[in-house]
C-alpha cells in the first residue's frame, strides 16, 4: 500500500499581479479516480486535484497559461494529462511520459494535443527511466521537444553530465534541480548547470523550492540559487507552482499566493518578470 498525501490548501490573491499571458509551467491534474484510476505501481496516492480546481487556483492567482506535467502516480497511462491540455485548448501545453516503445503516430498524436516534451525521473516511482533518454531525444527531435528531467541534480548531475551535453535537444530542469539550501551557488554541480544554462541549451524551473527549504514559507534560503540561474540566463528561466505539490510529507504545504510572490525575493525588474514569466515560457512551449 502506498503513502498517502495531502492536497494543496486554499489559493489567497498574491500581492504580486502577473502579467498578461503568465504560464505556470509545472502544475499535474489528478482524478477524478472513476475517470481516472492511479496505477497499481505508483509511489504515492494523492487526493483527488482535478482540473476544475486546478483552474480555480490559476484564476486566483490570475495566471492565464500553464504546462501540464504528466505525473508520476498515474505511471504511463496519458489519458488523464490528455483530457487537460485537450479541454484547456490554447491554454495549455503537455509534457508526457511514455514507454520507450511508443510508436512514431502516437508521439504525433500527442503533438497535435498539444504536447512539447518529455519527462524523465530518477526520483519518483513510476516516473520514466533515464536509460532510454538519447534515443526518445533522437526520436522527439523532429517534433521540436525536449527533454525535460527531474533529478538530484546536487548528487547526479556530474555524472549526467556528458549524457546530457550531447543531447540533441533542448533539456528543461526541474525545480532548480533540487539542490538542498546547504549545498550553495558555490557547489560542483550548481556550477555546472549554470554552464549548461550558460550554453543556451538548458531551462530551469525556479519552482519547488518549498520542497528543499528549512526557512518556510518564505524560502529565503533557496532565492539565492534563483538569482544566480536569472543572473547567468534571464532568457532560460521558467516559473511554476508544481500544484498540487505531491508527496509532501514532511514540509509546510506552500499557500498558492507565496508560489507567486517568492518571485518578489529575486528583485528583478518588470522587463525580466514579464521574461520569465510570459515570454520565455511561450518560446519553449510554443504559445
């Protein structure tokens, strides 16, 4: 029997007011379960978190977009993160999980869907496995997506590194790669991602630092590997909530505005907000 956990809590309006066309890049939708059964194989269970109130919480936060990431505890079965990005239309992009054996027409149909990417994971049950990542790579290429990741960065980027390198492909990294707030900007392989961001070739989503942080909930000790990513490549940041912020056991439950409003700690002006939180989102999704 899995773990279950609990659901995000109530949206407040944040003081930050996003501008037009703001996407929350990272946020899954899950149920409802007579839809939508969990696998059998997922590492956790989570509360039903359904579109209907995934939309509430975008209006509330008044953000107009959003990437709906494929999640884990529903394995490889798309026909929930299908129905999302199919009903929020224009809205919305996907970003899929799928068995290395999937089929040149399915990945088409999930394009027309209006899916961009896939994932990767080397923490989440159920997620895909990194080993087959060069050939998908190789065979999403000509569809223009990317790979997109979720790894401890802090403890396996290094030894990813090459792999990674080579891609042919854009990557997108998750929550800032999950570096614990005692690691440091300083740290071998915060390093080297600021040199993959550097290239050019490499996004990140400053998002899931209520995830790492000992300073809720306000995260004042993850705002610094923040401003290092904006610093190095404004032009690469993305932002995201990652509502409904799964298999949180031993942290605060993060309140919807605070996501938004940590934006406020970076200190950055209204041309580099409106970068990362509308214009660099609609180049790499393609809005």
């Amino acid at each position: 029997m899995t773990k279950p956990c609990a659901g995000p809590v109530p949206a407040l309006p944040p003081k930050l007011k996003a501008p037009p066309g703001a996407c929350d890049t990272h946020a899954h939708i899950i149920g409802p379960f007579d839809r939508f059964p969990l696998s059998e194989e997922r590492g956790y269970t989570p509360p039903v978190s359904d579109l209907a109130a995934f939309e509430a919480f975008q209006k509330t936060l008044g953000i107009d977009r959003a990437v709906i990431v494929h999640p884990s505890c529903y394995g490889t079965m798309m026909d929930i993160t299908v129905d999302a990005v199919t009903r929020m239309g224009d809205r919305a992009r996907g970003i899929a999980v799928v068995e290395p054996t999937i089929t040149d027409a399915e990945l088409d149909r999930l394009n027309e869907a209006g899916f961009r990417g896939l994932r990767f994971t080397t923490l989440l049950k159920g997620g895909a496995d990194v080993g087959g990542i060069t050939a998908m790579a190789e065979r999403i290429k000509r569809l223009g997506w990317h790979i997109q990741m979720f790894i401890d960065a802090e403890n396996q980027l290094l030894d990813l590194l090459p792999a990674l390198k080579a891609l042919p492909v854009d990557l997108v990294l998750d929550h800032m790669g999950h570096f614990q707030p005692t690691a440091g900007v300083d740290h071998p392989a915060f390093r080297a991602m600021l040199d993959l961001v550097k290239d050019g070739r490499c996004w990140v989503k400053l998002s899931g630092a209520y995830r790492a942080s000992h300073a809720a909930p306000g995260w004042d000790d993850m705002t610094d590997y923040a401003t290092a990513l904006i610093e190095t490549r404004p032009d690469r940041m993305v932002w995201a909530t990652d509502w409904p912020h799964v298999m949180l056991w031993d942290k605060p439950m993060p309140e919807g505005a605070d996501l938004l409003d940590w934006a406020l700690s970076w200190k950055i002006d209204d041309t580099t907000m409106k970068q990362i939180l509308v214009d660099n989102p609609a180049e790499l999704y393609g809005f």
